[in-house]
C-alpha cells in the first residue's frame, strides 16, 4: 500500500512539474491558446471537429485596429485542437473574430490592412451578390460557415485557454413534391427559390443587406425524380433572420405561374418540436441547419393550377389549404 501512494505521489510530482511555466520568472514551453466550440446547435453538442475544416482568426487591438490574420486549413481538426496564439501578443489585451469555412468558393471577405483597418470595415459576403441594387443568384452548394467572436482576449502563456463559441451560418433545404392522385411530377418542371436579403455579413455576424435592393435568390444545386417519393430539390440559404422577409418560391416553368409563395420564417415556426418551444425563433432558426419540406398536391383546375395541397416540414403536417391562401 505504502509502495503505491509513493507512485501516486512521484506521479502528482511529476504533473506538477510538467504543467510549470516558470522558472526563474521566465516562461517557457507555455502558450495562450484559442479553443472553438460549436454547440449552438438543436443537439447541445459540441460539433466543431466534426465538421468544421477551416479556420480564419482575425486579430484587433482593444481598440478594434486591425492587427493580423490568424490560418488553420487542416481539412479535419482533432477533438481537442487549440490554436496558438503568437509571443507577440503578450501583455496585450484583443478582439478576435472567427469564421469558419470561408472557402473563396462560396465567399468574399474584405481585404484588411494592418494598423489601418478596423472592425467595421470587416465583411463577409457570398459570391455572386451582384451589386448593391440588384438580386445575386446563387445555384450551388456552399460550404458551411461559421461566425464567432470574443471581445476581451489577453494572454497570459500559462497555458490559458479563452473559448469563443460559434453559431453556423448555413442552412440546407430538401424539397420534395409529391401527387396525392397518383399522377406523376417532374422536377424539372420547376423553379425553386429562396429569396432572402441575407448575402453580407459585419463582425457581429449582422446582416448588412438591404432588404428592398439586396435580395439573394438561393436556387436548386440538386434535383432528382423519384419513382417512389417524387420530384426532390435541394437548395441552401445563409442565416435566416426573423427581422427580414424570407420567401419560399415554387414557380412552374413553362407557364411562369407560382404555385407556392410562403413566409418561410412563419411557416418553419409553426412546425418546430414542442421540445424547443422555449427558444425564441431566431435562436431556434440559428441552432437548426438542416430542414425537410415534403409538398403534397392534389388535383389541378381547368387552367393547370393545383388545387390544394398539404405541406409537411421536418416531419409536421401543418395542414391543407388552397394554394392561393398559403
């Protein structure tokens, strides 16, 4: 027994040791570190690792200058990844802003320069968001995102660890369009939209788009005929706001006629899990990422427009209606 608590104390020793900065007053083989979390999510689970194959850290000083860049493109993080902060940072206290995911592929950001930038000339914006008075399109899958930022870091290279938490800016739609009277559909026969003025982004992750001259049309990068489920079409969206108006739109090609125009903010509301009810909606549409909407249409009129249909999303039927009321 004796011969075992001396391990354990030989073994508490050795710890000890290893995890001391300081010797003579001089730190050595110590770092400050940056730990990413992302678990604002519907599971509460940190997801960061799993996910996340990117990470671009922007440094400013407590006065929100423009100080560096901060890289790590590893293509998959381990679960316990800490980012070094550089021995030039000692004794200084900064604001760092993290994105996660920012592919050239899917995004622009704004070019900063050291010592003269500052926070607000940060932007994060999707690619083909034409001009600043006319619609973008965008028609592929983009790359997920995610935004943080913390306010006060200050290193101290003992091994401190300051932990800014994420929230993920992209959302996927699965689309499916089914007959209730047997009758076949084609995906390609319609357009599918998201319209949303949700395509640039300032370092709180706030939308910088105005919502009259700005709206980003989110289109198709998937579709699919299905024998058994029907016609399926997958899109993506950036960051649904519940302050902004953002719509689902469903248009039948060769007549130009709508046959689905919803508020998606209202609709994506009304069939969330009791489970999550206490949220607010914003933080329910910021936790969620993933959506699936199955349309159910029965019959058309003398003129080719549907005559009703069900609509179910995530599972929830919300009920039926005339198209025209939806």
């Amino acid at each position: 027994m004796n011969r075992f608590i001396g391990y354990i104390q030989v073994a508490c020793f050795c710890l000890l040791l290893c995890a001391s900065c300081v010797r003579d007053g001089i730190d050595e083989d110590c770092n400050s570190y940056v730990r990413f979390v992302y678990d604002y999510n519907l599971e509460y689970v940190d997801l960061f690792h799993k996910q996340a194959t990117k990470m671009n850290l922007y440094v400013f000083d407590e006065n929100g200058v423009y100080v560096t860049e901060l890289k790590e493109e590893s293509g998959a993080f381990a679960p316990d990844y800490l980012m070094p902060l550089p021995e030039s940072f000692r004794g200084k206290k900064f604001i760092v802003v993290a994105w996660s995911g920012l592919y050239d592929q899917s995004y622009d950001k704004e070019l900063l320069t050291p010592g003269v930038s500052t926070l607000q000339d940060m932007e994060v914006r999707v690619n083909n968001l034409k001009t600043r008075n006319g619609e973008g399109t965008v028609d592929r899958e983009l790359h997920p995102l995610w935004h943080g930022k913390h306010t006060e870091i200050k290193p101290l290279y003992n091994n401190d660890i300051t932990t800014v938490s994420l929230m993920k800016n992209t959302n996927t739609f699965r689309i499916v369009m089914q007959m209730l009277d047997d009758a076949s559909i084609d995906v390609n026969d319609y357009d599918f939209r998201i319209i949303s003025p949700n395509g640039r982004y300032n370092h709180g992750n706030e939308l910088q788009n105005d919502e009259e001259t700005e709206k980003v049309e989110y289109t198709v990068y998937h579709t699919e005929n299905d024998d058994e489920t029907g016609a399926i079409a997958e899109l993506n969206t950036l960051r649904l706001m519940t302050v902004k108006d953002n719509r689902l739109v469903i248009t039948h090609k060769s007549t130009g006629k709508s046959i689905l125009d919803i508020p998606l903010n209202k609709y994506l509301n009304a069939l969330r899990l009791e489970q999550y009810s206490g949220l607010s909606l914003q933080e329910y549409l910021d936790r969620s990422d993933k959506y699936g909407i199955v349309l159910f249409f029965k019959g058309m009129d003398s003129e080719g427009n549907y005559i009703s249909v069900d609509m179910q999303i995530n599972g929830w039927l919300i009920r039926e209606q005339n198209v025209e009321d939806i």
